[in-house]
C-alpha cells in the first residue's frame, strides 16, 4: 500500500483528513518523546536523512517565529535547506510566482514552505508545478506547506495549536472547551479553528471580542455547520460573568492599524476588552492555560508579562511545539513516515456526478396567439429565459437581468425584458430575444452559473421545441469574465498572474474561492456588471 502523506500539500487544514491529522499529533507525540529522551533511533525513524532532498523556505512575509521553527525543523532532517532571499529577489520586483516556483522546482526541491501576503498561493502553486513537472518529466511533483497567507489560512499553527490543547488533556480527542480572546477578525490563526477544531468529537467555543473584533460571519457559519457550540461574549468582564468559563484561553494580537480612523478612535476602549488584568486571576477556573500564537504587542499585550512565570503560561510551550509538529509534518511528505496510517484520507469532492443542467421535455400545447406572461407578445422563434431571481425585489431582478445579458452576450439585437408578477404575489424577471438561436453546452453553464434556477425555453416555429431548468454548478473555472473579490487573492486581476477564477459552491447556496475561501454570492463572480 502507498504512503496516502508522500508529496501532499498543506495548503489548508482541511487538506489533512480528521484520521489523518489524529495520526499526525501520536507520530508528534511520539517524536516529541523521542527528542526529550535523546533516543537516536526513534528519532532516525522519522528523519529524511538525505542531502539531495530539497527544502527550499520562501518567505515573501516575515516572520522570525515561524521561519526559524521550519529552519530547525527541515535541519533535523539532514536534507538539503535552501531559502530564498526575497528583500534581494526579483521576485518582489514584478518577477511572476508561476517562473520562480517552476524554475526552482527543477533543481530537485521537493517541499516549498511559503509565508505570503497572497491569500490562495499555495494552493493555486501546487497546482502549476504539478502541471510544470508533468510538461518537463520531472520524478516528482514539488509538495507546497502554506506558512501563512494573508488573513486566509495558518495551517502549520493551527496543527501546532492543537497539539497543544491536546497535551493539556492527555492526547484525549473526546471533547474541548475552548475560549478565542482578541482580534478574531483578522485573525488567521482563529480563523482556521473553524474547521481545525473537527478533530475533537464536542466542541465549545467561546468567542470573546467587542463587535469590531469579532469573528467574521462565515467562520462562525462553519462553526455551527461543523456542530460545534458557539457563544459570544463582548469582553472578558463580560466572559467571566457567565459561569462556565473554558480551562484553554487562546489570545490573538489586535492589529487595529488595519482597520482605519474611526477604530483607532476607539483603540483605548477595544484593547481594554481583550486584555487580561490581574484581578482577574481569582475568577479563573483551576488548571487554565493560556495560549498565543506569538508575537505579543511589546505595548499592548493582550497577555501581560506578569503572567509569564504563572502556571496559567501555555504559550512558551506550545511555541515550542513548533518545531515538533514542523518535523513530523516534513517526514510525513517526505514518505519517511506514514506506512502504517489505516484511516480515512482526504478525498476530493466527485463533481462530475452532479448534473446541473436538465433537459426538460417540452409540453405539448396547441398553437395558439397567446402570451408568455404580462406585457410580453409571443414571439416565433427565438428564446425566453424565465423565473430569474425569482421572489426577489424587483429593483435587484432588474439589474441581474442586464448582468445575465452581458454574461450571455445578449445585449445586441431586438428582445426586450420583463418583470412579472406571478399568482403567488412574488416576482420574477424575463429576457426574451427574437431569432433562431441554440445555447452550445459551455453557454448553458454560463447561464447556469449566472442565473441559477431559472428556465431556458428555446421556441421554433411558435412551439418550445428545447427547454432547459438550471441550478447552481457545483463549481465553476474557465470563465475569463469572472474573478474573486478579494484583491488579496492570487486569482484577483490585482495579482497580474493571470490566474483563472475557480469557485465552489457551499453548502448555503454561495461561492467560495478555490484559492483563498472569500465566498461571493452567484451575482458578484461576473466582471461584467
């Protein structure tokens, strides 16, 4: 059986299945005893040992904690540790992504670890290599770890994170209680808990921020979707009031300088209500810890110093966990460990399966001079596109009409548009344009993926001789007049990649980005507008 770990990439949390990230912390843990026991052959078990094998560091962000984690990390392994200056590259020079990854690829580097601003580039890189080493006869295809990117994703903390929590309770994955204190906003390390905190079998997380800081809608959307309980609480005044206090504290920096004037106006009163004061310490319950992500505010630390030699510090260790969890996961990609895992893997989603686009035989009716709704004369041959946005305000159905017949390329030419009103009392739109015309099929997934749920009645000679019923593609690629929202993503026109949008539908009915997860309703995709 193959190593289901060799040459995959981290790009998020979810890209390691909950059996294969409980499989990940008992290899950390037996690493961790290994190291602390100077047991040489246990620790042989897990290292590379190979000085042609390339691990290269690539950090266009900085970051001391993390980077020097990964150093010591990939020398544990004796392999060959390379890392790119990026402050004397052309890379931060308008030098594309796409050439220095593929180029570096061909000089037998097989892991890149990479901090970016870029939200989405690991995981649009993993894909470009791949195809790159496949177009060269390259012998492998070079794995990707995503050391942080933008406000997206932290995998590789998130790992460590929990290894942490899990140490606190003897390696038990029955439950936890967990409370998030400070910039849950911007926050990645948090965000990432929305679905790193799966591996645990009951969740409660408690969510301490004053509405500016709080956690985005959408983390806490997948919070509730994965099951877990959420509460939320404005500060920690507020917090310790209510009774059940968690005995696991996780502290985020504030980065209020992201958030303009009128925030900073308020930074006093903000900072006030995520910072932990001494005479707190009697409202804690026995066997707190505290955790952070590190660095701390050397001004405005959300944990005071004067906690540092308290046994309520988590955080010195869990710092230290990095380097650990940093190991095992470079073994694990590496192939040098994990033969014996026997869980679930990660698989990708079977999108063929899902039709979304159905045919629907026309019915039978008599030829006669009748309307297709109010107001609209019928037409002999052309085609009618009904049910838009059906229950909508009127207002909103207008102006995705005139999006669907730019997406459609239906501006040109006679036809018209028309807000009806049916039975039920709710709204819907119409676009009919006269002249003989079939839809090809990659015209039939625009239209689905611009105007879901809606009716395509193609008319020849008087009669539906074609009728379509449309719904939501599970996703959608390879549209040139679509992209992410999000300027920070590397498929955004801001990144001049050109990198291709890709979108996948969720489980409400939205897009969320293949590449950085900003989810976009079906109107908001189209360049178009």
């Amino acid at each position: 059986m193959s190593n289901v770990f060799k040459g995959r990439s981290l790009c998020v949390i979810e890209d390691f299945s909950i059996d294969e990230r409980r499989y990940f912390f008992k290899k950390t843990n037996e690493l961790k005893k290994a190291i602390l026991n100077d047991d040489e052959k246990a620790m042989d078990s897990f290292r590379i040992n190979d000085p042609d094998f390339g691990i290269y560091e690539v950090f266009l962000e900085d970051s001391t904690r993390t980077k020097e984690s990964f150093r010591n990390a990939a020398n544990f392994h004796h392999a060959k540790v390379s890392e790119l200056l990026c402050s004397s590259s052309s890379i931060n020079k308008g030098e594309s992504y796409a050439d220095t990854f593929n180029m570096l690829s061909g000089y037998s580097n097989q892991i890149f670890i990479v901090r970016s601003k870029v939200e989405g580039l690991t995981k649009w890189l993993s894909e470009e290599t791949s195809e790159y080493a496949e177009r060269n006869g390259l012998k492998y295809k070079p794995a990707f770890i995503n050391a942080g990117d933008g406000k997206h994703e932290h995998p590789t903390q998130e790992l460590l994170d929990e290894f942490s929590f899990l140490e606190k309770q003897d390696m038990d994955f029955s439950h936890i209680h967990l409370a998030l204190v400070g910039d849950l906003y911007h926050g990645r390390t948090v965000h990432s808990k929305a679905n790193g905190l799966k591996i645990f079998d009951s969740v409660k997380v408690d969510l301490v921020a004053p509405s500016e800081l709080m956690m985005p809608e959408n983390y806490i959307e997948i919070m509730k979707e994965n099951g877990f309980e959420v509460n939320i609480y404005p500060s920690i005044e507020a917090y310790l009031d209510n009774g059940d206090i968690a005995t696991m504290w996780y502290f985020t920096r504030p980065q209020l300088e992201r958030m303009g004037e009128r925030i900073l106006k308020k930074e006093a009163e903000l900072r006030e209500a995520i910072t932990f004061k001494r005479e707190f310490m009697d409202r804690l319950k026995e066997g707190t810890k505290f955790y952070h992500p590190l660095p701390r505010h050397k001004e405005h630390p959300t944990i005071p110093t004067f906690l540092d030699k308290t046994d309520l510090n988590g955080w010195e260790m869990q710092a230290i966990n990095g380097m650990y969890c940093r190991i095992t996961l470079l073994s694990l990609i590496a192939g040098k460990i994990g033969d014996d895992f026997d869980g679930k893997s990660a698989k990708e989603r079977d999108y063929k399966s899902e039709e979304y686009i159905v045919e629907v035989k026309p019915e039978k009716k008599e030829n006669k001079e009748k309307n297709i709704s109010e107001g609209v004369r019928p037409i002999r041959d052309g085609i009618v596109i009904d049910h838009i946005l059906k229950g909508a305000d009127p207002k909103e159905i207008r102006k995705h009409i005139s999006l669907i017949s730019s997406v459609l390329g239906l501006d040109e030419g006679r036809g018209g548009e028309w807000i009806s009103q049916a039975g039920d009392g709710r709204y819907k739109g119409i676009i009919f344009r006269p002249g003989l015309r079939d839809f090809s099929r990659k015209e039939l997934k625009r239209l689905a993926a611009c105007a879901p749920h809606c009716t395509l009645n193609i008319i020849k000679d008087g009669a539906v001789y074609k009728k379509f019923r449309t719904h939501m593609p599970p996703r959608i690629y390879n549209f040139e007049d679509m992209s992410c929202k999000n300027e920070a993503c590397i498929s955004a026109p801001e990144s001049k990649e050109g990198v291709a949008a890709k979108f996948y539908r969720t489980k409400d009915g939205e897009y969320e980005c293949a590449y950085c997860g900003h989810v976009h309703s079906f109107k908001e995709i189209w360049n178009k507008r």
